[in-house]
C-alpha cells in the first residue's frame, strides 16, 4: 500500500506525540490507534501503516536481544544491562536467550547494531579465511 505524504506526516506528528522525554510512551501509542480507529479521519488506513511502521522500527531500535551459550548469572546480566544502558541511553528493554549452538560468548543485536563475539561466529571466520 503506497501511503501519501500527507499521511506520512500526520503520522510522524503522531509518533512524536507519542514520545516522553525521548522515549516511546506505549500507553500513548495505544491510545492514538484507537483514536485512529474510532474516529477514521480520511486516508486513516495510510497513517496507520506508516504509524506501525514508525513505532516498530522504534521498538527495534530500543530492544537489546542478548544470546549466550549459557544462562548468564545475575550479576552478569545486570552489568551486561548497564553497559548497555549507557551505550544506548535510557528506556532500552533487554532480552536474554541462551543459544547452545554459539558454543561459548555472546551476541547482542540492539537494532541494526550486531556485535558478535561468539565462538561459533570465530569459528566461521577462520573458515572464511582459510
């Protein structure tokens, strides 16, 4: 579905309205889908697309997904956590997933951002280059 710029607009107004402080207030997000919903302004069908779009994007960018070999401990995950809280700035949500097949280390994907310390990823590499 092609969304017109009219309708882009609108719903980047949306989704800065829907902001507190920088970060993306959820309660907010609902209540301007269901305001869109109800009310069915004209070309509301665009501005909800782009609007999902904005705020998925958003979301991904403020989701760490942690993989480890193993379970990490507490304590490692809470440093692993504020480490990347000052990295990435406040309002970020973290995920932990234990992964058995990257044989020792981690990943951690916080939006497009990938650093990969694992084995399994070392391993590749030295077959890349062999």
């Amino acid at each position: 579905m092609k969304v017109s710029r009219l309708a882009r607009r609108q719903a980047r107004e949306l989704f800065q309205s829907c902001r507190t402080d920088g970060v993306l207030d959820l309660d907010k997000v609902r209540a301007v889908v269901q305001q869109l919903v109800t009310q069915r302004p004209r070309g509301y069908l665009g501005i909800l697309v782009h609007f999902r779009r904005l705020v998925k994007l958003e979301v991904d960018r403020r989701t760490a997904r942690i993989q480890s070999a193993v379970e990490l401990a507490p304590p490692q995950q809470t440093a692993l956590q504020a480490a990347l809280q000052r990295r990435y700035g406040p309002g970020l949500f973290v995920q932990f997933h234990t992964n058995p097949a990257l044989l020792g280390g981690l990943r951690v994907q916080v939006g497009s951002d990938v650093y990969d310390g694992s084995i399994r990823a070392r391993l590749e590499a030295l077959q890349q280059s062999l």
